[in-house]
C-alpha cells in the first residue's frame, strides 16, 4: 500500500479497537458490542500472546500512518503519540511475561470474568440466553488462566504470596456465598424461568470452575510460591508505573512529592477536626468520632438512593456553570457492588451508544451502617464531576477523536488524576463546607498522597525521611506500611489490609491519583497564566474532557495549550 493511501493514525488506531473485541470480548461487552455478551477471552498464554502480537502488528501500521500527509495535524498527532506510548508499555509489560503471575485481590483475569457479567445486557431472553453460553465458556477461560499461572511457576515467575493468599479467600466466597450456592449461581437466578434449566446448569459449571482453580491455587500454587517476596523491585515496579501513569517517573522525586502532601495535608486536616473534636488529639480521632455520632445512613438500599441523589444534585449545580453536559452524560447510575471483591469504590463508563450508562459502585463489605463523611467527596471522585463526567464525555465526543481514545486507550493516572482534581474543585467551589464533608474530603485526599509514599517506598525499599513522625529512617516493609496507612486512615482495618493488598497486586497504579492531580492542576495553572483574565473555566473544562485519554508526559503540555 503506498504513503497516500495508507491509512492515518486514528484510523489505524480505531482497527485496533474492532480486532481487539474479537480477542476480547470482555472489552467489546464494555463497549456495548452485543455480539461480544456470549464469549469470553482466551486468558491462556497463546491468548496473551495473540494480543501482543496485534499490538506489535498495529505499530508498524502506525510507522506508516505517521508518515502519511496530514498525519501531523493536531488531532492525528495525540492519537499517534497516545497509541503508540499504549502499545509500547502493555508490549513492555508482556515481554517481561507479567502475565503469567497476575494474581491478587482485584484486576485479574479472574476477576475481569467475574465482574463483566455485572455489565452485560440482561433485559431480554435473548440477553438472559446470550448469558448461558457466557456461563458455559467460564470453566475454558479459568482454565487457561491457570495454564498461564502453571507456566509462570515452571519458569519461577511468582506472584506475591499476600495477595495470592487474599484471591483464594476471594475464589472461596465466589464458590459459596453462604446460600449452598455460589456467587455465578445466584447471579443467574435472575434469570427467566424459560431459560431456568439452561441457566442453572450453566452456572453450576462456572461455579465448578471456581472451586477447581480455588482448590489449585490453594494446593499447588500457594505452596509453590512460600517466601517469594510480596515486593516487586525498582526495575519492575518502574515498568508498570509506566503503564499505569503513561510517563516515565522520577521515583525518588515522586516519592519524596508524597511526603510533601503528607505535610501540606496534616496541617489542613489538624484545622479541620478542630472544629469538630476541640483537642483531639489527631484529625483522625476526630473522624472516629465522626464514625459513631457523625451524619450516616442506615440500610444499603438507602445509601445506594442517597448517593444518587448526591450526583444528581451536582449534575443540576455544575451543569451551565462549570460544564456544558449532553444529555446523555447527565445519566449516571448508583449501585451497590457485588460481593467478594475488593473495598474501594469503583465506576464503570457507559457502552458506547449509551444504552447502558455510567455507574458507581459502592462495596458494602456487609455493612449496612454508612458515615457520610467519607462517601461525599468518594462520590464526587467516582461519579460527578470525577469518572463519570470525564469518561461519558469522551464516550459523548467520540466521532471527533477516535474510538482508541475514547475508550480502551485510557492511561489510569490521567483519569484518576482527572477524579482527585473533580474531588479538589468541589471544594474550591463552596462544596465542602459542612466541617464533617471536608475532614473526610482530606482524610481521602491524606489517604492518595499515602498511597504515593507507601506504594514506591515499600516497592523499592525506601529509607523513611529522618524528619517523619513515623520509625524515622527504617526501611519500608510492607507491615510498615499497613502499619502507617492504617494510623493516618479513617478507614476501618479490613479496608486498609484490602488496600495494602492492592498494591501489591497492582504495583504502581495507586501513585497515578497525586501525580495525575498535580499535572491537571498544573495544566490548569498554564493556561491560565497564558490567558489572563479571559481565562474560562468551564470552556477549560469541557475542552479539556473532549481531547480523549493521554500519558501524564503529554498531558500538561495539551491542557497548558487549551
């Protein structure tokens, strides 16, 4: 094919997208592609390594495509750079054969199977009948993700003991949630009665499928693994926070950027309980008070209907005045997570053609008891104006950028980044006045520039500052930093052990929340210094949410030129 003809890079960018949903239908369900909602990916190793082998033949049609005329346009050139940086660290990652040790208390492929059942249609027979043979394919999937996990020992590529211990508790609670059933059984309960057979017998095989890769990872994996290290190293904890945060960091100045938060924010938060315990004797004595007296509610159906009512509150207060909201971007959904997954909140975007829209998740981890402090702004991170408004409005521009950058080639620091700032304008914005909303409001953001000192300080054993208040000048453990998370957290223990777990299933994503704030605080800054007084915040805004997904090496230069 000559030059002219070749296509350009988004072009190049959105065949990718239509060849990876027939490797994945996992990421087609999360499109709305229907005819994804009865398959299920190939999680063995020649399934990882047919995707690595799209990405490899997708950038050399890039190499084409950035020579074609008109390939430098400003348009073409994001989604070039976006492409290629995505390609190249999930390539990255691969050749390091990370895939055959993904195990941990989320974002496996395990629990990818799991949890895209949640998403997919289920309106009709036909959805319901789609669903059955969804079911049907579990027992093949898990199976070849244990082949994956079979090589990796054969090749003394282990996961971390912590988090492999925590996933079997996890596959244990799939299998039986108390019931005599397990979780894909009662999932299927739903279903129509014309379907009732089919269904049962198709989810009692996924159960099976469960248990059998529980009692695996159980009894050959967990032994085989005894006294590898729950840490990854600076070599790879530097991989994949590349591919967590799209840029390749400064560690040791990220790191010690977590500390200066840690100060900034101790002081803020000393003010703030303040007014709410005088003399206590730290904020989060303070918060623990708030735990038994403070504002909450009570049942879980409640809480769901509350939290909606937050986002639609906010959505009626920011629309018009700091945004301009399409229609279907001011549709989003609170519900309650499934059980047997990890603590944090989540969101999940809507399918493309919005049909199934945007939605919260809150885990209830059985409680049915909720202080509100610490769930105002989670909510404004996860939903409105966080998540949701910035992933919504790249599904809503979609056409004028391209379907790579509205969707799957999202770079996490950048959207977590985008949440954290969204939580930060609230306040800016009078939201947060009420004293327990805005304790809480810094408990969460104290909690992200933690998450920034622990994460890279266990990980590449750090020496802890002389100047800390905590063991001053040890090296981090991971019991350390359990140890310090938990006594500068309001959260409650099996939350902070689910965290600590977190990163050490998924290093490097957890720092992508400061550092992805502090580069949209810092575009923010630029263009406002460039345009003085005409500065617009909402036309800031909404151009800003209309560029698509992009690394935090390329994102403040955009948000500075907008």
């Amino acid at each position: 094919m000559s030059e002219t003809n070749s296509p350009l890079p988004r072009e190049v960018a959105d065949a990718y997208v239509d060849e990876l949903i027939a490797l994945d239908p996992v990421t087609g369900t999360y499109l709305g592609v229907k005819e994804s909602s009865s398959k299920l990916p190939d999680l063995s190793p020649a399934g990882q390594e047919a995707l690595a082998d799209l990405a490899r033949a997708t950038l050399a049609r890039l190499d084409e495509a950035e020579r074609r005329p008109g390939a430098d346009s400003d348009i073409e050139r994001r989604c070039a750079r976006l492409l290629r940086e995505r390609l190249t660290a999930e390539l990255a990652v691969h050749e390091a054969d990370e895939g055959l040790r993904t195990v941990g208390n989320m974002a496996t492929p395990a629990h990818s199977v799991r949890e895209i059942f949640t998403v997919t249609p289920n309106q009709t027979d036909e959805d319901w009948a789609a669903i059955a043979e969804r079911l049907r394919a579990v027992p093949t999937a898990y199976a070849g993700y244990r082949e994956a996990l079979a090589l990796g020992l054969e090749r003394k590529l282990y996961a971390a003991p912590r988090p492999t211990a925590t996933f079997i508790e996890q596959l244990t609670e799939w299998s039986d949630t108390g019931e005599g059933r397990g979780w894909f059984e009662d999932f299927a309960s739903d279903g129509p009665e014309s379907l009732r057979a089919e269904l049962d017998e198709a989810a009692r095989g996924a159960t099976a499928a469960v248990v059998e890769l529980r009692d695996w990872m159980r009894d050959v994996y967990e032994p085989a693994i005894e006294g590898a290290p729950n840490t990854v190293g600076r070599e790879r904890y530097a991989r994949w926070a590349r591919y967590f945060n799209g840029i390749d960091l400064d560690l040791d100045e990220a790191y010690a950027y977590g500390w200066s938060e840690y100060h900034r924010l101790l002081g803020e938060m000393k003010k703030e309980a303040e007014k709410i315990l005088p003399g206590a004797v730290t904020p989060w004595v303070a918060l623990a008070h708030l735990d038994e007296h403070g504002h909450h509610i009570e049942g879980v159906d409640e809480v769901r209907e509350w939290l909606q009512g937050l986002m639609d509150e906010a959505i009626e207060k920011l629309d018009g005045t700091h945004f301009e909201l399409a229609e279907p971007v001011r549709k989003v959904e609170s519900c309650i997570a499934p059980p047997g997954g990890a603590a944090a909140p989540y969101y999940t975007p809507p399918s493309e053609d919005f049909s199934r829209p945007g939605r919260t998740w809150l885990p209830t981890m059985g409680q049915t008891r909720f202080p509100v402090y610490d769930l105002v702004s989670t909510w404004y991170h996860e939903g409105v104006p966080g998540h949701h408004l910035q992933l919504a409005q790249w599904t809503y521009v979609a056409g004028s950028l391209s379907r790579y950058q509205a969707t799957i080639g999202g770079v996490s620091a950048n959207a977590e980044g985008w949440a954290l700032y969204a939580e930060r304008l609230m306040d800016e914005l009078g939201f947060l006045t009420d004293p327990e909303h805005r304790l809480g409001y810094l408990d969460a953001q104290m909690m992200r520039a933690a998450r920034v000192i622990v994460d890279i300080g266990m990980h590449l054993e750090l020496q802890i500052p002389a100047e800390s208040p905590f063991h001053p000048g040890e090296r981090w453990t991971p019991e350390l930093a359990q140890e310090f998370f938990g006594t500068h957290s309001s959260r409650p223990a099996d939350f902070v052990e689910s965290e600590l777990t977190r990163y050490l299933t998924i290093p490097g994503q957890a720092i992508g929340y400061k550092l992805g704030e502090r580069a949209w605080l810092l575009g923010r800054d630029k263009a406002r210094e460039r345009h003085g007084d005409a500065f617009d915040l909402k036309a800031w805004h909404m151009a800003a949410l209309s560029q698509g997904s992009l690394g935090l090496d390329d994102l403040v230069d955009e948000l500075s030129a907008l």
